[in-house]
C-alpha cells in the first residue's frame, strides 16, 4: 500500500510537472503571437503610409502645380544654393570645409539676399560660436559637451509693429553631414528651400506682423549641439550687418514662440509632417490652412516616440531646453542614401516649393 502510495504520488507530480510546462508553453506562444502581431502591425502601417505616400507626391505633381514658373524658379534658386554647398565637400563638424567654407556661404548668400529686400522689412544677418553642454536619453542616456560650434543666422521682420521682433516663428535647417558623405539630401536640400524662401519673403509682397528667424545650424549630426547652443543663449550673436541690431530684443531665442525643423532622411519627393510637440495645435492649424495639399502621417510620429526608429531631431532640444512648440518636416523618400555616400546631388530631385 505504501508502494503504490509512492508511485501514486510520483504519478500526480509528474502530472504537475506536465500541466506546468504546457502552461508555460501556451504563455511562451502567446507572448511570441502578440509579439508578432505588434511587428506586422507596425509593417503593415509603415507599408500603408509609404504606399499612401507614394500615390499621393504623383497625384500632386501630376496635377500641374510644380510646372508654374514660380515653383521652377523656387526650385531653380535652391537647386543652385545645394550644389554649390555639395561641391564643399563632406562638411563634418570641426572641418574647414564646415566651419569656414559652408558658413562663409551662407554668410554670402543671405548678404546678397539682404540687397535685395523691399523697404518693408529688416534683415539681420548674423553668425554664432556657441558653447555648451546637455544630458539626454537618447540612446539609453548621452552627456553632450560641446565647444565653439557654429550657427549661421537670419532675423527678416517688418519695420513696424511693436511686437515685429518679439515673437518669431524659427526655421531650422543644418548644413553639417555624417562621416563619407555630402548630404545633398540630409540637410542640403531643406537649406536650400530655406535660403529660397527667405528671398521670397524679402522681395515679396506679402505682409509680416511677425519676425521670421532662419537658423542654419552646423552641428546637428553630432547630436544637435548646435540647436541646443542657440535656443538655450550660450553665448553671443556676432552682427554680420552691423548698425542694424539696434532695438531691445538683441537675444534672437527668447523671441522664439514656435519653431518648424526642416530635415531629410531621403532625398526629396513631399515633405512629411512627421512629428509634433505639445501645445502646437495651432501650429498645426496654421500648417494645414495655409498648405494646399498638407500631408501628415500620426504612424511617423508613434515610431519616433515608441524608439524603434534610433534617431532623433533638432526638435527635441528645441521642445526640452527652449520648451517651445513646434513640428518636424521631413524629406523621406529614397531613404536608402540616408547618411551614405548615395547622398549626392545627382541624386536628388528639385526641391518642392512651398505649398500654394
């Protein structure tokens, strides 16, 4: 009796052990399939919006708005900017190519703009070396220290009005690259569309009540050390144009009440509004009154935010040291140049105008 005792309860253990391990294994599937389910869901989105995407840049420009002479000129005038920049070659942070010739041409660039300005508006010219240092999470956590970084530097306002330089809307862009390439796309093509627009605004007709800020950037690849030396006023703006700095608003970054950060992970085709911080509804308002054919997508903005993606913008550091709303507007097709030696000039289409 005691023998069969034993065996009974060997028999019952084993039964546990059994029970137990197929429990485990329905969990371990269920955990597999939710899995699974999550990476095709995100595919498939993915999927969706880059086909949604695709359809969308051909009906626009089949539809005849890129063949009027104004979007040629637009795209003729930043095309140029572009290759002129391409052919300084890789502009990585620390080289001349980045700190002295890139920025002399900016420099020259908005100078001849400036000439050019109706009487309506000021345009400052201006260049900064910047200082600094910022924690992030990127990546599991940085320490970023940075020492004389460059920033290059635009304020176009109306004369009049007693708020025309104390609210500025920004628009960044940065001219520095990564290793081995010449960033025709990442971010040339984005400043060009910069240095385009701001001759329309100068030359054009158009009336301003607030004043528009450009800022060329040359450190973002770096982890966006030169965003962050602006907008948190580490150190001074030298006046290209001196005599015109006169007023009482010589720090450009506390007049920053939004921002909009142009960039690229491919070379051209629409540009995606890909992300948005908080308290930027009205920015996005604006965005999708004033844009014929505004185009945004909210599965761009959950992958930034859900990590996959391993990358960030100049937009963080503006939402998180400058706390001030804005938006990111990408380039994203041909992505497979992205940060590559593919990444050149003969690669990418004219830049899209503005949107009528």
């Amino acid at each position: 009796m005691r023998l069969r005792g034993k065996k009974s309860k060997a028999a019952e253990t084993i039964k546990d052990v059994t029970r137990t391990i197929r429990e485990n294994k329905l969990k371990s599937r269920s955990s597999v399939s939710s899995w699974l389910f999550l990476v095709l869901l995100y595919s498939s989105s993915v999927l969706l919006v880059f086909l949604a995407n695709k359809l969308q840049s051909e009906y626009v420009y089949q539809g005849g708005s890129s063949a009027s002479a104004f979007n040629r000129t637009f795209a003729d005038r930043s095309m140029e900017h572009i290759k002129q920049l391409s052919s300084i070659g890789v502009r990585m942070i620390g080289s001349d190519q980045n700190e002295r010739l890139a920025r002399d041409y900016l420099v020259r660039s908005l100078l001849e703009i400036r000439a050019k300005a109706n009487g309506s508006v000021l345009v400052e010219v201006a260049t900064q070396r910047t200082s600094g240092r910022f924690d992030t999470d990127f990546l599991g956590g940085l320490k970023n220290v940075y020492s004389n970084v460059t920033n290059v530097l635009c304020r176009i306002s109306p004369r009049e009005g007693s708020k025309s330089r104390s609210h500025a809307l920004l628009l960044n862009s940065h001219f520095d690259t990564s290793i081995g390439t010449r960033g025709a796309g990442d971010d040339l093509s984005q400043v060009g569309v910069m240095l385009a627009l701001a001759e329309l605004f100068v030359t054009g007709k158009q009336h301003m009540s607030h004043a528009l800020i450009l800022l060329f950037n040359g450190a973002e690849e770096s982890n966006w050390l030169a965003a962050h030396g602006f907008i948190s006023n580490n150190s001074p703006i030298t006046y290209v144009t001196p005599g015109e700095e006169a007023g009482n608003f010589p720090n450009w970054a506390d007049s920053v009440k939004a921002v909009v950060n142009l960039e690229a992970i491919g070379s051209g085709g629409r540009e995606l509004l890909t992300r948005t911080t908080s308290k930027s509804s009205s920015l996005v308002e604006a965005y999708k009154l004033a844009t014929a054919y505004p185009r945004g997508n909210v599965v761009a903005d959950e992958i930034f935010r859900s990590k996959i993606f391993p990358g960030e913008t100049d937009l963080s550091v503006f939402r998180d040291f400058g706390r001030i709303p804005g938006m990111d507007i990408i380039f994203v097709e041909n992505g497979y140049g992205y940060h590559a030696a593919e990444d050149r000039l003969d690669r990418l289409p004219p830049p899209s105008p503005p949107r009528e």
